[in-house]
C-alpha cells in the first residue's frame, strides 16, 4: 500500500461523497431526511438538512424538501461531506493571511510551501493545523479524513487564494458549488515558451501515469482519468516565457500543471513537469545564469491562485477576491521583463 500524501490528492471535486439511492418498492411513505439518515452511514440530520436545502439533494431529478415522503422507485441524488474519522490534528499558532471572514466562511491567501493539510511526511506545518489553532468546530469532510473547513485545496509549492467553511451549512453550499463547477477561479503561471494559439481551451481526462503514479498525464480514453477543461489566455510573452491566466472549469490534482505540460509549456521551474530545466533558448553562458538565478529566486512552480469568486451560501451574493503576486514569482517575472528590454536594445 503506498501512503498518501498532499500531491497525491485531488484539489476539489472528490472532497464530498455523491449516492444514488433507488427506493425499494416495498418502501412505507417516510419523510426524506429521516430515511437518507437510515441508509447513509455518520449522515447526521443536520447535514442532510443543510444538504437539502442547498439543493444537493433531488428525487426524480427534481429539487426536495426535508418534509418530502419518498415513494418506492423514487430515485435520490445526494451530495455530502465526506464523514470525519477520529483523528487527532495538533493545533499550531501559525500566522493566517485572513483577506475576509464573517460567521460563515473565510478567505485567505495561501502562501508557497505551506502544505493544505496533514497527510504522510507532513503532519505539523499545514494550514488544517493553524485553522485548528484559530478555529473552533470547523466542519469536516473528505474520505473520513479531518480537513476541517476546506472544501477544495491548492498545491504545496503554489500560492493564492483559498476559502474555507466555518459551518456545516457553508461547506455543504461551497461543496455543490465546486461540483457544479459554478466557483470562478483565475490562476497566473509562468510557462515556458509562447503557447499557440495564445488563447484557448486544453481538455482531456487527467488520470496517473503509469510510469510515476505522483504524476499526472492527459489520456483520450475515459476509462483512465477524469474529464478536465482549463481555459487559458496568453497575457505577456516575454522571450522565452509566457505569463498566462488559466482559468479552470473542473478542478483536477495538478490540473494546470498537466495541460500545460500536456501542450508543450510546462510551468516555470516545476520540478514534477520538466519545467525545471532550460526549455527555450540555448543553455549555455549568461543565459543559463541569468536562468539558474530565477529557479533559485522561485524555488517552485510559478503558479499563483490569482482570483477567486462564488456565492455566498446564505445572503447569495457574489463574492470576488483578487491577490497579488507574491514576491518570489514577481520578482522572476520582472527579471524576463527587463531581460526582454536589455535584448531589444
């Protein structure tokens, strides 16, 4: 068996469990929340209360209310947290870039190298150990596992913009609506070479590679990986690099890094992707330096969670949050802009 750890984990859309239920005909008439606490396992009736009325939960195809009374061969749809497991977390007083809370949820600004949550290799340090420390009873989810708060993840070595659920109401809402993949999300990487055409759409199922299992490559066959849709748009070309916004539609494990990957252009200094190497230009001299130097200055993948926007679950109103680069990726970017300058004259 081989442990789990933060790469290995999808960023959103397997944070909540989904069940189809075909009623038995047999079935007496009985309200819907007390018959989905009987089938499914840890449900508790405040979470299939929430779930219902944030509409995750439907009968025909159809949106319910708690009070509705199943009949047999009705067909239910549901989609819940997954159910928490006993697992001590250690709470840590680690500093939270905060960039809005209120009761229901927060914002922050993740910065590189903090891993998400505990998991082999990395069990103090994460942002679930200083959400602990800052939070109390922070709903849980995902594969019985304590990730208290999060709805979906970024990567270890990339920035930006998360949010978390402080209730078990708002982390039922944000869970439907990173599954119906209505949550606006705007990443900035730095890939290697200019993509063409400069605008587009990559998609594919994304699933492991059979030659490195913490990798992951773009397949035609839907019986290997899950369907992904990253949407780009070339914003700077800078000689050799690209500044590019992704913004994803679905929110698979290494999802950018992969297309990019997948249509020449890893990111900037992604170790895992090959872009850790001289792919444009020739590798030789003031150049290589002038390189070396930039992987030394974004020990990383430049990628940065830019933009985030969703409803929010109980005033329904839009909320949009935009960050800025941190300093390690601007500091790089400057570095090709003034080199593109220098060149040119």
């Amino acid at each position: 068996m081989v442990a789990e750890t933060e790469d290995d984990l999808p960023e959103d859309d397997e944070l909540y469990e989904h069940h189809r239920i075909v009623v038995d005909k047999g079935q007496s008439l009985l309200r819907i929340d007390r018959f989905l606490m009987d089938r499914l396992q840890n449900a508790t009736r405040t979470k299939i209360q929430a779930a219902i009325d944030v509409e995750s939960v439907r009968v025909n195809g159809r949106i319910t209310k708690a009070s509705y009374k199943i009949k047999p061969a009705d067909v239910i749809t549901i989609s819940l947290p997954h159910p928490p497991r006993d697992t001590d977390i250690k709470p840590e007083n680690i500093p939270l870039n905060i960039v809005f809370e209120d009761d229901e949820l927060l914002v922050l600004n993740k910065p590189a190298g903090m891993v998400v949550h505990p998991a082999h290799g990395n069990w103090d340090g994460t942002l679930v150990n200083a959400l602990v420390y800052h939070f109390q009873n922070l709903p849980t989810s995902r594969n019985g596992n304590i990730r208290p708060g999060l709805v979906h993840r970024i990567d270890k070595d990339t920035s930006g913009l998360m949010v978390i659920a402080k209730t078990e109401y708002a982390m039922t809402h944000l869970a439907r609506q990173f599954f119906d993949h209505s949550i606006e999300r705007t990443y900035n990487a730095l890939v290697w070479g200019l993509p063409n055409p400069t605008d587009g759409t990559i998609t594919g199922y994304i699933g492991r590679s059979v030659k490195d299992r913490k990798v992951q490559v773009i397949y035609d066959d839907e019986t290997k990986g899950k369907w992904a849709v990253t949407h780009y748009k070339t914003l700077e070309q800078l000689q050799y690099v690209a500044l590019v916004q992704c913004n994803l539609e679905t929110g698979r494990t290494h999802q950018i890094r992969a297309h990019m990957k997948h249509i020449g252009h890893p990111l900037f200094n992604d170790a895992m992707y090959g872009g850790d190497r001289i792919l444009r230009g020739n590798p030789v001299g003031s150049y290589k330096a002038f390189v070396e130097n930039g992987f030394k200055l974004l020990p990383r993948q430049a990628l940065h969670a830019k933009s985030l926007g969703f409803i929010h679950p109980r005033t329904h109103e839009w909320l949009q949050f935009t960050s800025e680069l941190p300093d390690d990726f601007r500091s790089v970017l400057d570095k090709w802009r003034k080199k593109m300058m220098v060149d040119e004259d």
